[in-house]
C-alpha cells in the first residue's frame, strides 16, 4: 500500500494497519490495540479492503457507463426521430407542392380543352348558319320560280314543263 503522509493515521500519526468493517474506518496499529471500541468489530486487511472497494467502486462507474450509454442512445433516438419528422415534413411539402402543380397543369389543360371546344361548336355554328343562308337562298329562288310558272298562261305553263 502506498503511505503518503496523509494515509497516517490523524490521531497516532501511525500508517494505517486495517479497516474497522462495523464502522467503515481505517485503523492504524494503536487503533487496534489501543482503542476498545473495535475489540469486537471484524476487521478488514487493506487489500481485502482495498479489492472489495475497488470492486464496488468499478461496478458504480460501470453502471453510472451503462446510464450515459443509455442516456447517449435516447438523445441518439431523439435525434432521429426529430430527423426523421423533418424529412417527413419536408416529403409533405414536396407532395402538396407536387399536387399543386398537377392541379394547375390540369387546370391549364382544362381550360385549353375548354377552349378547343369552344372553338369546334364555334365553327360547327358558323357552317350550319352558311347551310342554312344556303338552302334559304335556294328555296327562295325555287319558290319566285314556282310563282312565276303559275303565273303564266296555261300554254306557257305546259311549254315551260314540257318543252
Ligand atoms: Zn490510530
Ligand atoms: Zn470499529
């Protein structure tokens, strides 16, 4: 055992022999023969002391270990999972971000085919209008020849069917 000054014993200034295992105390030589109060305590030599110590000592810092482990791996667990709600978020946004586009995209195709197809009856208008100025203009020119035959003499009138 080492013996610096401060491992004397403070009231005999002797090294220390033992240890009182009753009262948790180290003994020097006169403490033991000296002092009645540890005759019947049992006693320790410093290396029994020492290892049982030692062994409680290592033991305390192995759990105090596993503790900052344990305590290493919750702050590890809520660093992910704070990451992990992050990506979540983000992915989120990406997504409302993504159906924003979509939307508009077929919003603007909406409107292109609302415009074709307004376009399309548009023509369809115009082209059934011109038939029917058409078949107007032809009906009218059939009927003034129609008044126009039976306007005329009854001679006139077979010549001009069958002649
Ligand atoms: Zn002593
Ligand atoms: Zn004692």
């Amino acid at each position: 055992m080492r013996d610096p000054p401060d491992m004397l014993c403070k009231k005999h200034r002797k090294a220390y022999q033992a240890m009182c295992e009753e009262d948790r105390l180290l003994l020097c030589i006169d403490c033991i023969i000296g002092e009645d109060q540890h005759r019947d305590h049992k006693l320790a030599s410093l290396d029994q002391a020492y290892e049982r110590y030692r062994g409680q000592v290592s033991e305390t810092r192995d759990q105090i270990i596993e503790i900052v482990d344990m305590a290493s791996i919750t702050k590890q667990i809520d660093q992910r999972k704070e990451e992990m709600r992050k990506a979540a978020e983000a992915t989120e946004q990406k997504l409302v971000r993504f159906t924003q586009y979509l939307i508009s995209k077929i919003e603007q195709r909406r409107e292109l085919v609302k415009g074709a197809i307004a376009e399309t009856l548009r023509k369809e208008m115009e082209s059934l209008s011109e038939n029917a100025n058409f078949l107007e203009q032809i009906s009218s020119e059939k009927l003034r020849h129609m008044e126009k035959l039976l306007g005329q003499t009854p001679q006139h009138f077979l010549a001009s069917l069958f002649l």
